[in-house]
C-alpha cells in the first residue's frame, strides 16, 4: 500500500510540472502534499507503535478460561485511529475477541484481553500480533507484526483427589495419627501428668499455677514426598480405550502432584511417556517446587509404544525418599507391578494404586498385595 502511495505522488507530481492547465497543476500539487503528509503519518505511526504479551506463557488447567492480554503502546504524536488487531490462534476458538478495533490517542497505550477455552491438553503457539494502520484518508494501510510470540500450556484436567500417604518422616506439614510424630513447634494443649510421660513435657510454669504436675500436649505432624509412576504405555491399553484410558491416567497422575504440592510435599514423577521435544522419557525427582515442570511436561507428554519403563520405575525408587508415598498410576502390571510394591516397602515408602481397565481378577489381586487401590473414572469426552 505505502508503495502505491509514493507511485501516486510521482504521477501527481509529474502533473504539476507537466500539466498546461494551471488549476490543474494546483490540484496535482495539493493532492501530492497530502498524500506525502499521509506517508509521514503511516510512518510516525508506524515508528511509534509497541506490542507487548504481558504474560508470554499462560498455564491453565484443561476446560478452563485463560485470559490473553496485549499491551499496545502509541508513542508517536498522532492518534491511531480504526486500526485492526488480531493476534494468531493455532487451534483455539477466540469467538472473534482475538480480532478488535483499535483507538489509541498519542502518547498512551490500550490494554487488549480476550479469553480462550483450552479444550486440548499441550503446548499451543500464539501469535503473532498484527495491527494494520490506516491512514486519515482512508486511502493506504501497513500491517505491522509483532515478532514476539506466546504459549498457551494447556494442563491435564484436575480431578478431585485427596493426599493421606497414612505415614511418613515426622515433623512436617501434614497431620499425622502418631503420637511418636509430636512436632514441638506445635502446642496443642495441657494434661495432667502421667506416669511414663518425658520430664521434658511437664509445663512448670502451669503445675506453680495449679499445684499439681501438668504435662504439655502436641499435634503431630510428617513429611511424605511423594512420587508418582505414570504408566502409559500404548499397547497395554485397549486399542479402542487408548486415547480415553490415557488421558484420565495423566490426568490422575497431573491431579496427585497438584494436590500434594497444596500439601507442601515434595513431587516427583517418573514415565515412559515421551517427551515431543526431547524424545526422551520423563524423569523428575521429588523435590519442592517441582510442580511447575511436571505439569508442563504433562502438558505435552506422549504415550509410549516401543518401551514399557519398568528399569525407569525400578531406578526412581531405588533414589526415592524414605518413608515416601508412592503411587503407581496406570493399567494392572502384574508381577512387575508387585516388584515395584515390594521395593516401595523395603525403603518403608507407602504405595497407592490408582488403575484403570482393570478386571475383577486383577482386583482381587492388588488386594491381597495389601495395597490402597482407586479406580479411575472415566468419562467419554
């Protein structure tokens, strides 16, 4: 457009010299002096303009909304005016809000949010941000381009899971039922004195107030890391359930690691999954603040179809924690499945199984391992 601008200055301009009227060399004049203030204001305008994501990577859990927000900046002396944005949406409909209208005065700048429902779990490009600028005549545009791009890291669906691991290291976050796991830090109440009770425990100061021994009471609290085997391995599922059985296994697994972080637990999660970037299986050890990198990699894992991972599982809980809780999550094992309960029990870890597909007899099974056992719900999507 801007090139075709300059062409029609040219011609008016080769008008004015050559023209044997003289209104109409006026005329020519006049129109090229205002097409020529046309390009200085496309231009200034152009010069002027700044795009930015305030949020380069928006995390949402699968089904909810995320809110996009593009800062536009006019730093020039002219007022924007009827410009178009749009901002690029790879798989996502926007309903149109990504496609608005735009009037900035000089020297300000607009907020621009609209909302996108993430129905896919993974990793989604957005962008990039373009803003086509009109001149005040209506006659030319230019179209400018943001080159910074963001993400859109869609988790798998939360489902409502509870985090009692039963036992763990004492002191901690969690409650706890043993009377050997009293934290200090927490004061509970006061007793009268029993026999047997620590000398440490007798509160002196209430004992001079009452005359008799009173002991101090205190809640009881652990730590149990926790640790998460994510077993998705394609051709132990149904081929007609594949798709559906995987998604509600990662789902469970992204919802324990949530619920465990709230908890202030350390997570870890190890898979035979891959990962789309490095090809390579997914392997984090427990530790604090590891939520954020499970749930991205989460986000874009894909099923495994050449390995099955147990010597992964194996080594995971070789370097577990002691007294961890771990929970194998995924379709019946069998006697691998057992080997990885017996090696949770010799590090004193408690062991979960939350499965999917499994039959009555696989049940029957997994009972006699004496071994928490949660069904996974499914529902077609």
């Amino acid at each position: 457009m801007k090139y075709r601008g300059r062409l029609l200055i040219l011609f008016l301009i080769l008008i004015a010299f050559f023209a044997p009227l003289s209104l109409l060399r006026t005329l020519a004049l006049f129109g090229a002096f205002l097409l020529f203030l046309n390009l200085l204001y496309l231009f200034f305008l152009e010069q002027g303009l700044r795009i930015r994501r305030k949020d380069p990577i928006v995390r949402i859990y699968k089904n909810q909304l995320a809110r996009i927000e593009l800062e536009i900046q006019n730093r020039s002396w002219f007022p924007m005016l009827a410009a178009v944005l749009s901002d690029g949406i790879s798989t996502f409909d926007a309903h149109g809000q990504n496609r608005q209208k735009l009037d900035i005065l000089p020297k300000s700048k607009r907020i621009i949010q609209y909302a996108l429902r993430g129905t896919e779990r993974g990793r989604w490009e957005l962008g990039p941000v373009r803003i086509e600028l009109r001149d005040f005549l209506g006659m030319q545009s230019v179209t400018v381009e943001s080159p910074e791009r963001g993400h859109l890291v869609v988790y798998p669906a939360m489902v409502p899971l509870s985090f009692h691991p039963g036992d763990g290291s004492p002191v901690g976050e969690l409650p706890s039922p043993f009377r050997i796991h009293e934290d200090p830090g927490r004061f509970r109440s006061l007793r009268e004195y029993q026999v047997g009770d620590d000398l440490r425990r007798i509160n002196w100061k209430s004992t001079a107030h009452v005359g008799k021994l009173i002991a101090t009471e205190y809640e009881s609290s652990m730590d149990s890391p926790l640790l998460v085997i994510l077993n998705i391995y394609g051709p132990s599922f149904p081929l007609k359930e594949r798709y559906l059985y995987t998604e509600w296994a990662i789902s469970y697994g992204a919802s324990l690691v949530s619920t465990a972080t709230m908890a202030g637990q350390m997570t870890g999660l190890v898979s035979n999954g891959l990962l789309p970037d490095r090809e390579e299986r997914l392997y984090i050890p427990p530790a604090h603040e590891s939520a954020t990198p499970i749930l991205d990699s989460l986000a874009s894992l894909r099923i495994s179809e050449d390995d099955e991972g147990w010597d992964l599982f194996h080594r995971a809980l070789v370097e577990v924690p002691y007294r961890a809780h771990v929970a194998y999550v995924g379709v019946f094992g069998g006697e691998k499945l057992q080997e990885l309960v017996l090696l949770s029990r010799r590090k004193g870890c408690t062991f979960a199984v939350y499965i999917v597909g499994a039959t009555a007899e696989n049940l029957r099974e997994l009972h006699q391992w004496q071994v928490p056992v949660v069904e996974m719900e499914y529902e077609n999507e």
